[in-house]
C-alpha cells in the first residue's frame, strides 16, 4: 500500500562556484528546501524547491502541507495536494497558484520518486512511458565579464557543446560586448540568450535589432512577465524566435501564449507549473499548438535535474537545449549518476524513480550553513 508515514523539509544553503549574474541581481549561493517523503513499507523518496523568499518559513507551510498527505497512500498523491490548495489556501481566498506550485512540485516530486521505487519503474514510465533515449541541453555561459564569457564559450565549443546559453539584461552595452565577444570564439555555435523580463517592449525591440546580425537563435522572455501583451508585441515584431518563460507558469498561461499570442517557444519547468504531471500538460497544451517546450530549471540541485530529465524523456515535443542548473553549485548534493551533459546530450540510466543517490555529508554541510548564515 506505501502509506505515507512523515514528510520533513530541510533547508539548505548551496554555495555557487562563481557568483550567478543576471538580469534581476548577483547571488553567490542557492537556498532550497530538500523534501525527504518516507513510507510506511521503508520507501524514501526525495523533492526539493528553492526556497523564497525565506526557507525557515517555506519549510513551516511544506511539513503543514505535508501532513495532510500522512496515512495515505503515496499513490494518491494528486488527490492530496488538490485537498491541500482547498484546505489551506481556497478556503482562506487564497488563490495563489503561483506560489503553491513552487510547494506542489517539491511534493509530487517526492511522491513520483517514491512511486517508481516502490514499482521499480522509472518515472518516465509514470508519465506516460519515453519516447526519447536521451535528452539535449544548452551549455550555460557563466563570467563576470565578457571576457571571461568567451573564454566558458571557447571551452565548450571545444568540449563539443552544440547550444550556447547566455543571460542578458545587464546593461545593453554589456550585453552587446558580451555578444561580441562569445560570437568572436563560437561562431558556428547555435547562441540563445535569456533577458529574464529586464526591457519593456520598445527596449526590448531595439535591442533585438542590435543583436540581429549575430545570429541569435532564441531571446527567452524579453518583457515582464506581467503582461503577455507585451510579449506578444514583440514576438509579432521580431526577426529573432522569442520564448516565453516567466510568463507562463500556469497552464492558462501556457495556453493563452501558445495558442493566443503565438509565442515561438514555451519555458517552464516543474517547479513553476507545479510538479512533472502538469509540466505534461503544459507540453500537451503546447504541442496542440504547434509550440515546442523548453524545460526550464530553477535554482536547484541535481535532484531537479533528474526529475526534469525524466519528463524530458517522455515529453514529445521537447526542444533539444534544455536547462540544467547543478553544475553552477560548488558541490551537488547528489551523488549518482553522472548529470555532465556529454556533447549536449544526457541518457540516464532507467533505475527505479528518479534513479540517484545522495551526499549525505554535503547536505549536513549545507544544512548546517543554513542554520549559520539564516540566524
């Protein structure tokens, strides 16, 4: 039966190997909450979410959720959480399913992890089976300047990474000279850039035309979030794709930029839709409308690479450079299997549920620090 017997939340805090720039500010760690669900037949599985905008008060409304989800079965677990948005947040008037999703995930993804050990299955099976053998990945540009953005550039293209990542919105000069500077070491390479919501629709335009002669293969969520209009505005007008990420974090969302507003790419990721059975829909909702999916990574460790690859493997309209987010941590919390991206493309193994195992001194460490730097 796998009833559920205990959900905890531990925070921890995950320094970077270089500080992580972008468009809404620098950090220099990533704080998540590490979800362990244990059954009553011995099973464990494992979720996490980055924990904003305080992981002592998200790992409070985490274990309240969590027991609503004791003494039942972990298969029922959709049920669950549905009872827990109406029990703790409708009843009160709030509807936030924004926020609740980033609570949603870390749970469903400890249930599915759970799920598959108990079956022995991998959970791309849960979702449908894999249509896929393996699944590609852009290289993400880190550096603080833009030198040091080439010089990761040059490194892999030789490594053989086919897709370049790049975040922009620093500052339009320092976007253009970072450009420059990776287009000067990776001309052949296949350069997608991120302005994480940093122009409003006329800057936004004008950059686009700035950045047209470097053969841009995709700007990702050019204008805030708040207005898919805006969005729209600038997909209708550019000569560049443009993707919609930080404006699609429900399925409504997801439907009206695909289906409504034609944006050429949707990004989202589990812990913005709210686990991996609704990144499924938004990939369904999607590929309705002829709109490829990106899956989008957060803030987190290797447990969410793992469980990103999973749907990955099983989503048929899935973009060939997805987003892995583990490898910009000094260490990763997991241990096994390998999550290095070869040549741009990643086959894990189909163990059962999410398939790795963790450091345990790594994330006592991190805990730890969390306890130090929150108090």
């Amino acid at each position: 039966m796998a009833l559920v017997s205990s959900v905890t939340a531990t925070p921890l805090r995950l320094p970077l190997r270089q500080p992580y720039i972008w468009s809404q500010g620098v950090e220099d760690a990533f704080t998540i909450n590490l979800i362990t669900m244990t059954c009553e037949d011995g099973t464990v599985g494992y979720g996490e979410t980055p924990a904003a905008p305080d992981a002592d008060a998200q790992k409070i409304v985490l274990e309240k959720l969590g027991r609503g989800l004791v003494g039942r079965s972990v298969f029922d677990i959709a049920e669950g959480l549905q009872d827990a948005y109406r029990a703790h947040f409708l009843v009160f008037g709030g509807n936030m399913p924004r926020y609740f999703n980033q609570l949603r995930n870390a749970l469903e993804t400890a249930a599915l992890d759970a799920q598959g050990k108990v079956l022995g299955r991998p959970v791309w099976d849960l979702l449908g089976g894999a249509v896929r053998k393996d699944v590609g990945y852009f290289h993400f540009l880190q550096g603080k300047t833009p030198e040091a953005l080439a010089e990761d550039a040059a490194a892999a293209v030789a490594e053989g990474q086919p897709i370049l990542y790049l975040k922009v919105g620093v500052g339009a000069e320092h976007d253009m000279a970072a450009v420059r500077a990776v287009r000067e070491v990776a001309p052949e390479a296949r350069l997608r850039l991120d302005a994480n919501e940093a122009w409003d629709q006329s800057v936004a335009l004008r950059m686009i035309a700035r950045l047209a002669p470097y053969d841009i293969e995709y700007i990702e969520q050019p204008t805030a979030s708040t207005s898919q209009a805006a969005l729209a505005h600038v997909t209708a007008r550019s000569p560049i794709a443009i993707g919609a990420d930080q404006s699609v974090f429900t399925l409504q969302e997801v439907h009206t930029a695909a289906a409504v507003h034609r944006t050429d790419m949707i990004a989202v990721g589990p812990r913005e839709i709210g686990g991996l059975r609704p990144l499924m829909k938004a990939a369904a909702v999607a590929e309705a409308a002829g709109v490829p999916l990106c899956i989008h990574s957060s803030m987190t460790t290797g447990i969410t690479t793992c469980a990103e690859h999973h749907a990955a493997r099983a989503i048929p309209n899935l973009d060939d450079g997805n987003q892995i987010m583990w490898q910009l941590l000094a260490e990763d919390i997991v241990e096994a299997p390998d999550l290095a991206p070869k040549k741009g493309r990643l086959a894990l193994e189909g163990k059962p549920g999410l398939g790795f195992t963790l450091k345990e001194d790594v994330i006592a460490a991190a805990a730890e620090r969390h306890r130090t730097h929150a108090g």
